[in-house]
C-alpha cells in the first residue's frame, strides 16, 4: 500500500505530540481497574458522535413519531436492534482502517472495485445535498410552531370542498395577506368564496376528509411572518454550523471543540426530550414500558403488511450510507490507528449506540404518554414531527411541553446539518483525488449548505426519488464490502479474528446484511416504485388508496406548511419531513 493513502494530514500532522501522548495513555489504561478504564476511555471518546448527530435527525424524529404514535410502547424494541447492527458493521469497518490507516476510497477500489467506491462516494454525496433539504424544513417547521404559540400566523391552510368554496381557520386579515399565494394552489380561488375562522373541531373533520381524498382539496402557504422565522433559524443553524465545520477542518483543537458541540447539542436534545416524558412519568406503564424493550410484542398486529413492512424498513435503515463514508474518515481525522481500536469500540458503544437509544426511545415514549398515542394499535402514516409538537397541550403546562420537545427537534436538525457538511468535505477530496487541505475541505464542506432553501420549499420529486434508489441501493453492497474486506487475510493479516469470537461476529454481519438488503427493497419499493409521481410520469396507474383509519389525534396525522415547502397534499410522497434516517 502507498503511504500516501495512509491517513489524514489532520491530527497526525498538526499535533503528533498530542497523539502520541494519547497511544501511552491507551496502554497505561489497559492496566487499570474496569471502572477508571472505562472512565478514560469515555472521556477520549469522538467519531461515534459524529455518526450518532448525522443519524439524530430529521428522518430518526419522523420513525420514532410513527412508532410511538402508532403502536405505543410496543415497538420501543426495534431502534436498539436496528442500531446494534448498524454498530456491529461500523465496528467490523474500524477493524479494518485502524489495522491498515488506510484511507478506503482508494483501499476499497484497489481491493475490490473503482466502480464500485465511486458509486459508495456518489450515493453519500446525493443522500448528504439532498437530504440536507428535509433538516433545514423540520426545523423551520418547529420554529413556526413556536411562533404559533406567540400567536403568530405563520401560515394559512385552506380547504377546497366539493361546491367549490374554500374554508380555513385564519382569519380574513391574513388570507387577504396570502390571497395571490392561494391562487396558485386552488384553481377558481375567490376571496368572496372563502369561509374564515373554522372552528378547531369543524377544522380537524375537514382536513381529514381532505386527507381521504372526498371531494376535498388541503393546501397551505407560508404568511411573511411564517418565511422569516424559518430563513431566521436556517440562518442561525447555517452560520453556527459553518464555524464549527471548518473549526473541524482546521486544527485539532478545531475537532476537539466540534466534538464538545456534539456533545452539548446531543445532550440538550436528550433533556429536551426527557423534560417531555419526566412531566408525564406519572402515567408511564412501567411493565409495558419494558415488554417494549424486550421485544414481547414483536410486530403489533403483524398480519397487516404495512406494520411488518415498517418494522423491516426500520432495521435495515438505522445507518445511512454517508454514515458509512464519513465514519472510517473521522477516525484518520483522529490520527488513531492500531492502538486505538479497543477505544473505538468503547467509541461506537457511548456515543453512537446510547444516544441514538436514549433520544429515540424518548420520542416514543414521549408519543405514548402524552396522549398522542390512542391506544389503538393503527399506523399513522402521516404524522409528523411538529404536528406532534403541537398535541402536547397540557404537558408542563399549556405551552412548555410543546416548547421543550420543538427545542429537542430544531437541536437534532442542526447537529444532523453539520455531519453532512463534513462528509461532503472529506468525499469530494477523495473522488476528486484531490490531496487534502483546509481550503479545500472547507470549500466542498459548503456543497450540502443549498439545503437551507428547504425552510421555504422542497425539492422536485425526482431528486429524493433519485437518491432513494441509488442510497439504499448501495447501502447493503457497502455493508457486504465491510464484511469482505473485515475478513481478507491477504489485506489486514491476523486482525480478521480468530476461532468462535470470529464466527459470532460474522453471524451477526450477516444478518445486518441481510436486514439492510430487506430494509432497501422496502424502502426502493416505498419511494420509488410506489411514488405517485414516478408511476405517473410512468404512464402506470396509482397504487390504491386506503381509507383513513379513524385516530386519536388526527391533528396530528396531516401534513401542513410547518414541515414542507409544499405542503399541498397531492400524494408525491415527498416532504420536508425528513423522513430518511442519518441522512439525515
């Protein structure tokens, strides 16, 4: 192998000192007891936060909803498993750079296939650009909510019904505001037709016979007050997350401080979410709470295709494939190598594997025991993230529940944001064969910042449909990749394991192949094959409409203009509701 695909010119070349200092500690912490050990080992910890920010984000708030919306506490067992795979083939990825310090792209190509890594580099860029978009709109959406509650109109949403008068809750004053906006949407718009002011409960049957598709049209646009507060906090997150980027890229001191912004962001989304589920700790059902965890339920009503195919979708989806980029990179980042594998496990287990359980876990919780969850075990494909926000009345008071859990998702968008910015650095480097330097990483770091049009608009339906196919497509050749190269004597030697311990482990590789190569064809079938729009274009007929099963909340099961640029409900299947992991 050349020396110059070994490592990075970061740690390694600007505090070697430090790292070497770092590699004497490691060995004297192998002679301690467990508990200072393990201390160490936690207080030195950093790429696995990386990977826990890029995958706490929009696509883990949506999942978690759903799930806890849905089924309760009943599916509280399947993020755990989901990430305990994704874990275990990351682990099997570390073994094989920290053994050679290689950087992959070239290793893998040289090894394996050139078509094959450019096809792993194209899939992190796509997903990491146009996933940015869903981030930058879940927070929009969760700032104007908390608009709402300062009582701001941050948007009208408007009813067509079959005679061809509209209906809406906002008042005259502010329809007038977005008359030509409303135009746009509805065909034979007339203020004179337009009935303001619905009562919430008139309001909430309207929209779902909107969402059943009889005779009723939903839409919704932004008010001028509703598209500054989302360009106000796309602005924040964008200049916030820019310094702490090339901060990144620029010193080890820079990755240092970048980890200790991880660390805070995830660590507020974690209180954030537990405030939510502490404020209601008096009605959790404990011993349902821990069947959950257990898995005792399995698959709630596993007859109906859709649960089974939600529960797969989740296994097979906890690791993105930019997670499986940037992760080999942040560990050259680090400088760290053969001595720091013990480390990297400790790594993967506290910062990547406890936050993403611990916040998603609370999501769900939090969705059962504030009402959100009725009790019946239905999905509720629509609901999203904000509109759940927005049922906490009463948690923590009328307001403050509400407040806390859309703080929890603004902080799991930003923290996501920077994540792809830095892949993007690292990637184009290494595809562009580009040797790396600060300039340049900064530079290709500021490729995904595009996303931040997603506070006012989504994207096309074909570029989510795109990066759907070629994402999840390469999401299990990645893993096999892993799998082949963890076990090639002839590139890392005697590091490939030896006797039962290897057995095990590859059993367990397997099977987190086999969930991700399921989990694509779901999710291939869902965005892509499925989509209204592409079977449109198509010339094939729609898939076939269900009824709307009746709901707890349905408030909460709609679409509105909080979460997507467009948020008129025309089936497309795409919204900024970042409904994909880590790609979140």
């Amino acid at each position: 192998m050349s020396d110059g695909n070994k490592g990075l010119p970061m740690t390694a070349k600007w505090d070697p000192e430090k790292l070497q200092r770092e590699v004497a500690e490691l060995e004297a912490l192998e002679q301690k007891p467990f508990l200072p050990r393990a201390i160490g080992y936690i207080k030195r910890t950093g790429p696995g936060l990386l990977q826990s920010a890029m995958t706490l984000g929009a696509g883990s708030a949506t999942a978690s909803v759903m799930a806890g919306a849905s089924f309760g506490y009943k599916l509280l067992w399947v993020q755990p498993v989901a990430m305990f795979l994704g874990v275990m083939m990351l682990a099997a990825l570390a073994n094989v750079v920290l053994t050679t310090q290689e950087r992959p792209y070239k290793a893998f190509g040289r090894e394996l296939s050139w078509v094959l890594v450019f096809l792993w580099a194209l899939a992190t860029i796509a997903s990491s650009i146009i996933w940015h978009f869903p981030q930058y709109g879940l927070a929009a959406g969760a700032m104007r909510d908390l608009g709402k509650m300062a009582s701001v109109a941050t948007d009208v949403e408007m009813v067509q019904l079959a005679d061809g008068t509209f209906a809406t809750p906002a008042d005259d004053a502010t329809v007038e505001a977005v008359a030509a906006k409303l135009q746009d949407k509805f065909e034979g718009f007339d203020l004179e037709k337009v009935r303001a002011g619905v009562p919430e409960d008139e309001w909430k049957e309207l929209k779902i016979e909107a969402a059943k598709g009889e005779g009723a049209k939903l839409a919704s646009v932004f008010t001028p007050a509703g598209l500054g507060l989302g360009w106000l906090v796309g602005c924040i997150i964008l200049g916030i997350n820019v310094f702490m980027v090339f901060s990144y890229g620029g010193s080890s001191r820079g990755i240092k401080l970048y980890e200790w912004f991880l660390r805070a962001v995830i660590g507020l989304v974690i209180l954030m979410f537990a405030i939510v589920v502490i404020a209601s700790a008096s009605k959790i059902d404990w011993g349902e709470l821990g069947k959950g965890f257990i898995g005792w339920y399995g698959i709630p009503n596993w007859q109906d295709p859709k649960n089974v195919t939600l529960v797969l979708g989740m296994l097979g989806a906890a690791v993105g494939i930019n997670m499986t980029f940037l992760y080999p990179y942040s560990l050259l980042a680090k400088g760290w190598g053969p001595k720091h594998k013990t480390l990297a496990k400790w790594d993967l287990g506290m910062s990547m594997f406890l936050p993403f359980v611990l916040v998603t876990s609370l999501v769900i919780i939090a969705m059962t025991v504030t009402g959100v969850y009725s009790g019946e075990d239905v999905l509720r494909e629509g609901i999203k993230p904000v509109a759940a926000a927005a049922s906490l009345h009463g948690v923590l008071g009328e307001k403050a529940g509400r407040l806390v859990f859309d703080l929890g998702l603004i902080a799991m968008t930003c923290s996501a944001i920077s994540t792809h910015m830095i892949v993007c650095g690292f990637t184009f480097c290494e595809m562009l064969n580009l040797e790396y330097t600060k300039t340049r990483f900064r530079l290709f770091a500021l490729t995904p910042a595009i996303g931040i049009f997603g506070v006012v608009t989504t994207l096309p339906f074909w570029f989510p449909v795109a990066a759907s196919a070629i994402c999840f497509a390469m999401l299990p050749i990645a893993y096999l990749t892993f799998l082949i190269m963890n076990n090639k004597r002839s590139y890392i030697g005697d590091a490939v394991g030896k006797g039962l311990s290897r057995l095990l482990f590859n059993a367990v590789l397997v099977v987190a192949l086999l969930l991700a190569t399921i989990g694509s064809i779901i999710q291939i079938n869902n965005r892509v094959i499925q989509n209204p729009r592409v079977r449109e274009f198509l010339g094939l007929s729609a898939p076939a409409a269900e009824s709307a099963p009746k709901q707890g909340n349905a408030a909460a099961d709609e679409t509105s203009a909080d979460e997507s640029g467009t948020s008129e409900q025309d089936g497309s299947g795409e919204s900024a509701d970042g409904s994909e992991d880590a790609a979140e």
